[in-house]
C-alpha cells in the first residue's frame, strides 16, 4: 500500500514509481529529495505471497525495503502498488509521536476522540483527578488520566496529555507535552514541548535526555515515591 507525502519527507520512506498497471518499475529506500524519483511512498502495509519469502536468504540479515523489494523489481516479478486513500500517519520517529499526539488533541486525526469526559471546554478527565480549579490555569486541549494529581498554582497548556497516575507538583508548568504513566513533575519546573516517559525525556524535535544528566534542567519523578515536602510547605500552600 502506497501514499504520496511531499517531498521535503521522501527521504523517510522507501519511495516507488509504478506503471499504468499499478506495478512498480522503481524503488528507492529513503532516497534524497533530489534523487527521489517521486513522492509516492511506500506505507510499511504489505500483502506477500508465500512464494516471495524463497528470496529472502537464511542466516544473513535482509531488509525489505532495501534488498527484497529492489531484487522484485530486478527480476520483473509481479510487485503492484496500491495508492488508496486512507487516514494514514506514520510514526517513525520518537518526534513524529509528539507531533501526532498534538494533531489527535486538536481533534485533526478522523476516528481518534478524546476519552474521558469532557468536564470543560476542551478538557477532559478520568476517573479520581484531584486538582484544584479555582487556583489552576488550564488551557485546552487537555487529557487529565485517573488518579492525576494537580497541585495549585500550576499552569497546563495544551495540546497536553497527562497520564494516567500523574503529579503536577504545586507552581509546575507543563506546556504543549505528553506525560507518561505516573510522572512527577517538580515544584516550580517547567515541561514545554516534551514527551516524559519514565527516566527519560524526548523533546519534540527527537533530542533524548535522562533524568540525571548534567544538562538536564528539567525536575521530574516517579509519583509513586513518597514526596519529602520543605518544613514550610503547609505554610506555603495558606
């Protein structure tokens, strides 16, 4: 299966030029946008006769893109593309993941709602979120998952999705991000533009960082380890 993507993008996928039949003639893996000989893209959806795996040699790496699909087309052997339109997104890259994660927020993806209910114009919630509305700013669209703590004086601005278990600690910001089961954000810390899974961190253009690297200037936690609060914390929150 086979879809067009613009060309500044050809270099992601295995690219093919096919005939009047529908059979390809040309395939290119992740060709240059000045070598690209078009911009229809091969999808990863494929549909194999069991004869075609006979060529895929035992006890040696073989890429299907890179040797399979090249070696159908050197034989003449009967390879057909189908360019269908579908709702089709790829997620080859931990950046694609935060940019389709902004696109499902803004409701852009077909047959992708929302879950929860929606308690407010643009947000969202499960079950047992505990926040405290009056002292927090929350700017949609925002997914809340069960069990989310959010402290006051916090500040969310969507697209933000905030899983299941997570602790927005009192003055954090979290900006246009994708928190990950039970992640504690740290007082007063800002999460913009972030994909926060477990020890690690993704921005959103793919640069990766680990909670205890010496460049990392982000707070965050697991939130289901107990949290030793500053003596004038219950001072702090009159």
């Amino acid at each position: 299966v086979a879809k067009e993507v613009p060309m500044d993008k050809v270099s992601g996928y295995g690219i093919v030029v096919t005939d009047e039949s529908g059979k390809i003639v040309s395939f290119q893996e992740k060709p240059s946008q000045v070598e690209a000989r078009s911009n229809l893209a091969s999808t990863g959806i494929y549909i194999f006769e069991p004869e075609a795996l006979n060529l895929i040699p035992s006890g040696s790496t073989f890429d299907i893109g890179a040797d399979l699909f090249p070696l159908l087309v050197e034989r003449n052997l009967p390879f057909y593309a189908i360019n269908h339109p579908f709702n089709w997104i790829d997620i080859g890259l931990v950046s694609d993941y935060w940019l389709v994660m902004q696109q499902v927020m803004r409701g852009e993806v077909p047959s992708m709602p929302m879950p929860g209910k929606q308690i407010r114009p643009g947000i969202w919630v499960g079950l047992n979120v505990h926040i405290d509305w009056e002292h927090t700013n929350i700017v949609g669209p925002v997914y809340l998952g069960s069990g989310v703590r959010v402290d006051k004086g916090t500040e969310i601005i969507g697209p933000t999705w905030i899983s299941d278990g997570c602790h927005i600690q009192r003055g954090a910001k979290v900006i246009r991000s994708v928190l990950f089961e039970y992640t504690r954000v740290g007082q007063d810390y800002t999460v913009a533009e972030m994909i926060v899974c477990g020890e690690y961190c993704v921005d959103k253009t793919g640069r990766m960082m680990h909670v205890d690297d010496d460049g990392c200037e982000l707070i965050w936690s697991d939130a289901r380890e107990k949290v030793i609060y500053p003596m004038n914390y219950a001072y702090a929150r009159l």
